[in-house]
C-alpha cells in the first residue's frame, strides 16, 4: 500500500506495518516521516534502533545479524536501512527480501532511499518486498 506523506499520521495512529520503504528527494519530508514512524514504533514499545548505512563494500550480513541479535533490554527493534543510491544491488536485494522473512511484532524494517526512478518502481522485488508505505 502506498501512502502520501500527509495521509502518514492518520494511518500511524491506526496500525503500525512491519515494514515501511520511505523515499523522496525532499530531505524535510523525509525526515519528517521518518520521525513520526520511530514515534509510532516508540509508542509501541519498540526501544531500540540498529542504522545501516549501505554504501560501497556494505556487508549485507551485517543486516541479517542485526534482524537475529536479541538484546537483552529492549524487545522490539528498528533495523533502519539507507540506501543512499536506492539500488541496493543483487545481494542487497536479497538480503532486504530474507530480511522480510524476520519481521513480526518485534522487529520493524525501515527502507529509506532517495526518490525511486520509474524502473525501481516497477522492480518485481519492490512491489512484492518493501512498499507497504512510502512518501
């Protein structure tokens, strides 16, 4: 389900997905978004956020380990990715999709990448993975 940036407060007051792709090339925006869903996860007892940044050489396990690390004190997890291009690749994008296989009531994915062009939009990979929500 796609959602506008300014339809985003009234569906967060609703339900909370377990993942949600935010993109956009207006930095304020963005962020924006960003912000009320770590509040909404935050109201909902999610306590800790784990931020991956894939650039270059980015280890793709390290986004599979942070989906299986239990923490002893916080419960429910953010695992928040950046892609900085917006195309995460071949492994990338099987990491996002084995990643998705993780999500639950306790971990929460983030997406974020800058405005997708027509072709990232219409990936296969995208529609079936990580478009529950964007800006």
């Amino acid at each position: 389900m796609k959602i506008k940036a300014n339809q985003l407060h009234s569906h967060l007051q609703k339900n909370l997905a377990s993942c949600y792709l935010v993109s956009g090339d207006e930095h304020l925006l963005v962020a924006e978004a960003l912000d009320a869903i770590r509040d909404a996860a935050r109201a909902r007892g999610f306590t800790s956020r784990d931020l991956h940044v894939a650039a270059a050489g980015f280890d793709w396990s390290s986004l599979r380990d942070s989906s299986s690390n239990l923490s002893l004190f916080a419960e429910r997890r953010i695992v928040e990715l950046r892609l900085p291009t917006g195309k995460p690749g071949k492994a990338g994008s099987q990491a996002i999709v084995d990643m998705l296989g993780y999500l639950g009531d306790d971990l929460l994915l983030l997406v974020v990448t800058p405005k997708l062009d027509r072709s990232s939009q219409s990936a296969n990979g995208l529609k079936r993975s990580i478009q529950p929500a964007s800006t």
